[in-house]
C-alpha cells in the first residue's frame, strides 16, 4: 500500500526534468581563428599534455581534430608540423609563449589601474 501511494504521489506530482536543462545558447558568434595555425596546434598540443580534456584520456588525434573543427580548419598532417616546432631555434612554443606574455601584460596593466597615483610623486 505505501508503494501504491509513492507511485501516485510520483504520478501526480511528476515534474518534467528536461524542462530545466536550458536549450542551446543562440549566437550570431561565429569564431575565426585569425592566428597561424601552427599557434592552434600548440595550443591543442598543450591542452593534450596537461590532460585538461577529459583528463588526458584521450588521443592527441582526437583534440588536434575537435580544435580545428571548431574554427573550420584542417589539421593536416599536425605531426609533421610538431616536428617543425620541435626545431625551433629560439621559442619551440612561440604562439603560447605570446600568449602568457600577453595575459601577464594585461594583468600588470590592471593592476596599474588599481593603484592610486599620489600627486606630485
């Protein structure tokens, strides 16, 4: 008898889930990639070797294809690239190293504007 009465408890107040997931966010959005490619193998590269997808337990393939896809690009034969950033003479991670220097850049700037200039100093 009290299973009866869940089960019409679970009838009558019965929500739709689904409901509450929210749709797919429309956008006008649509990314280029307007850096060299070499810059997005290394980063796809990057994320790969930090395992910060799926945590590493997933092909370098696999990324290098979903990162590319995204910007409607081809890869190519990315190994063939990595063996040229492999030989690099001064940066090997040029593309990432402009990244941090960019990011870092930004951060002090930001940080100048929080400090309050003394007049006179």
């Amino acid at each position: 008898m009290a299973t009866e009465s869940s089960i019409e408890w679970l009838r009558v107040n019965q929500t739709d889930h689904k409901s509450n997931i929210p749709e797919k966010v429309k956008t006008d959005f649509s990314p280029q990639w307007t850096a060299g490619g070499i810059g997005l193998l290394e980063m796809a590269m990057a994320l790969h070797e930090r395992h910060a997808i799926n945590n590493g337990e997933v092909s370098i393939t696999a990324i290098v294809n979903f990162i590319f896809n995204l910007f409607d690009m081809k890869p190519g034969n990315f190994f063939s690239t990595y063996g040229v950033m492999r030989i690099r003479a001064n940066s090997r991670t040029l593309f990432l190293d402009e990244l941090k220097s960019s990011l870092e850049n930004k951060m002090d700037k930001d940080d100048n504007k929080d400090v309050p200039h003394r007049k006179g100093k």
